[in-house]
C-alpha cells in the first residue's frame, strides 16, 4: 500500500523532473495530466510546484482589468457578455475618457499591480481609439512608471507600432479555444484571424499574452491543441480562463467544471509552459471555489477585483490568501512589495471598478 502510494507521487515527481531537465510535454503526457485521478491531485500539484518554485519561486503578480469600452460589439463570440448577441444586462458605454482610465491606473497601483490592463470590447480599435489609447498609456507611463497590457481586438500593423511606441508593454489576444473548435464559438472571425493579430503584436515589437478559455464544451485534445499551439508562439504570458456562464450569452447553461479539474488544467499549464507567467484568471472564484489558492501552486499571477463583466472577490480576500499562503506580491522582478493589504482607505476606492467583462471571465476575448 505504501509502496503503490509512493509510486504514485514518484510519477507526477518525474515528470516535473523531466520538465526541469528542459523536456517538452508529449501530447500523451498532456493528456495523463488532464486525466490524472482526483486522489492524485495533491501529489501532481506538489510536482507541479517545484517547477513553479525553480521559475517564479513564491511570486504572485497581480493585474488589474479596466473595461474602458463595453459591449457594442459586432462580433458573436458565445461566450461574451459584449457580444452582438449576447442579451445580457451589462453596462455598455464607449471609450473610456482619461481621467477614467488614469483613475483606474492609480488604483491598479494602488493594489500592488504589476500590470494595468486597458481592455476595449469590439473587433478592433479605430485609429482615434488607439490615438486615444496610446495619450492615456503615455501619461500613466510618466507619472506611475506601470507595466501596461492592452487588449483592443485585432490590430493593424501600423496600430500595433504607435502602440509599441507609446509605451504599450504588452498586448493580449486570446486565442480562446482549438482551431478546430473556434468555429463552434464564434463564426464572425477565425483561429486563424487572431494568430495573425498576435503575430502583428510581436512584429511590432510588443510582448504576447494569450490564452484560453476552459469550459465551453471542448474536448481534452482542444485544450491541448491550443497549449501547444502557444508554446510556438513565445507568449509571454498565458491567462486561463474558467467560463463563468453569464446569462443572456449562448453559453449561459454550461457549468461543466470542477475545481478538481481546474487544478489539473493549471498544472497541465504550468507543466507545458514551465517558464512563461500563468495566469488564473477568469471564472477563478466561481470554478475553483475553496481551491483557489491551492491554483497558485501552480500559477504565478491573478486578476485582482473584478473582471470585465462580472464581480471577482475582494482584493482584501486575494491580499489574505497570498499571505496565508505564504507567497509574495512583486509589482515588478527588481522591487518587492510586502504582501501586506494596502490602507483600508484604498481598498474602499479599490471595489469600483465599474467594468464589466467581455461576458467571460475575464474578456475571454479579447482578454
Ligand atoms: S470577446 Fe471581444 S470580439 Fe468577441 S464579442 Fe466579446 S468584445 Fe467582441
């Protein structure tokens, strides 16, 4: 008995060590990884986490969403509360002024975020959007010196480099799903329409964040395709999204998930991309539940507050689970912050921040 149980955490423990000795998750090893049996879940999150430690040790970033454009989009991502067909009730309004989104950077600062996400619902910004965009990155570039991702849809080249050039670090386009399976979440636009948008980023000069949405229907080998399709990408960041079914979207009936296999998901992640940022991010309070720190064994980051349409817990709730658990905040590698809550006076601010989301947990989307 004693000997069967060891031999089963020696696995997922050799596995971890292959992955430290700069082996590349096989397909079927992805898949032993989705399938792993409950019992076993400790053991894979404690092999897990070594390699967590060996890249990121006991950091934890946080981010920040803005929603500084919702709803009024044209596109029918099934998932999305902004979407053309989404009914659900949700605050819609065009682009954010500055004062808006400077008062969102403070606040990110605020929180000991390390990045300040500017998200925009619809397919892609127009010029004046991004002109708009690129003044407001600028100004928090000079007076708070944040990490600045932005997600504003798909991006022409010339956009992406006055982005680039104003200052934007980074930009997030989610790829959400398999090729094979986006055509079963949205027929406005393709896979392929987003590997070219991140393929404008990174040309642009700007860092990736894309990742996916878990829970919409795919099978297994969709979650592993797109994993492995970003591991070709050079991401520098990878949000995984848990659905959160907002009412009045087409996935308003799927709750398919189990935090037991949440877990799973984020070691799969951790495990393919042993270095790149993982992300928890969407969905992480309704599908998770009481396991949401055990997530950061193996992810490094987490969206503080809300998401884009949708409420996430109190960042004084996030502060104390980090310090429970023992982790640190950095707001960037070469400064630590204490993983003490800020003032109660800016957590009172820290509640509004008057977004939604693109219907999923974070923007799914676009985000
Ligand atoms: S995810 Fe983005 S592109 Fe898709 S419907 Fe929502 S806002 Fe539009």
């Amino acid at each position: 008995m004693v000997a069967a149980e060891f031999s089963v955490s020696s696995r997922w423990h050799a596995l971890a060590s292959r992955v430290l000795a700069g082996h590349a998750l096989t397909r079927e090893e992805c898949q032993s990884v989705l399938e792993c049996p409950d019992v076993e879940v400790l053991d894979l999150l404690a092999a897990t986490f070594r390699v967590r430690r060996e890249h990121f040790g006991l950091k934890v970033h946080f981010y920040l969403l803005k929603n500084a454009k919702s709803g009024l989009c044209p596109e029918d991502c099934h998932y999305c509360s902004q979407s053309v067909i989404s009914e659900a009730d949700i605050d819609k309004y065009v682009i954010s002024n500055e004062r808006v989104l400077m008062e969102g950077a403070r606040r990110a600062k605020d929180l000991n975020s390390r990045t300040y996400c500017i998200v925009a619902s619809g397919r892609g910004p127009s010029d004046r959007e991004v002109d708009h965009v690129c003044g407001v990155v600028k100004k928090i570039k000079d007076e708070l010196g944040l990490h600045i991702c932005v997600c504003l849809g798909f991006l022409k080249p010339e956009q992406a480099k006055r982005l680039a050039d104003a200052g934007v670090d980074r930009v997030n386009h989610n790829l959400n799903t398999s090729r094979e399976f986006y055509e079963k979440i949205c027929t406005t636009h393709t896979y392929q329409d987003r590997v070219d948008t991140l393929n404008v980023v990174r040309n642009a000069g700007m860092e990736l964040c894309s990742g996916l949405i878990v829970g919409m229907g795919e099978q297994q080998s969709d979650i592993i395709d797109v994993i492995m399709d970003l591991k070709g990408m050079n991401v520098a960041s990878i949000p995984v999204n848990f659905l959160h079914a907002v009412d009045g979207t087409p996935l308003q009936r799927k709750h398919d998930l189990d935090p037991r296999y949440c877990l799973k998901v984020l070691c799969l992640l951790r495990l393919a991309h042993p270095a790149v940022e993982i992300r928890i991010a969407g969905g992480r309070e309704l599908n998770l539940r009481s396991m949401q720190a055990m997530g950061l064994y193996a992810a490094n980051s987490l969206f503080v507050s809300d998401y884009l349409t949708t409420k996430g817990q109190s960042p004084e709730l996030d502060f104390e689970m980090i310090k429970d658990l023992g982790f640190e905040i950095i707001v960037d590698d070469h400064q630590h912050s204490p993983t003490e809550a800020p003032a109660s006076a800016e957590l009172a601010q820290a509640g509004s921040c008057g977004s939604g989301s693109c219907g999923s947990p974070t923007c799914g989307t676009h985000a």
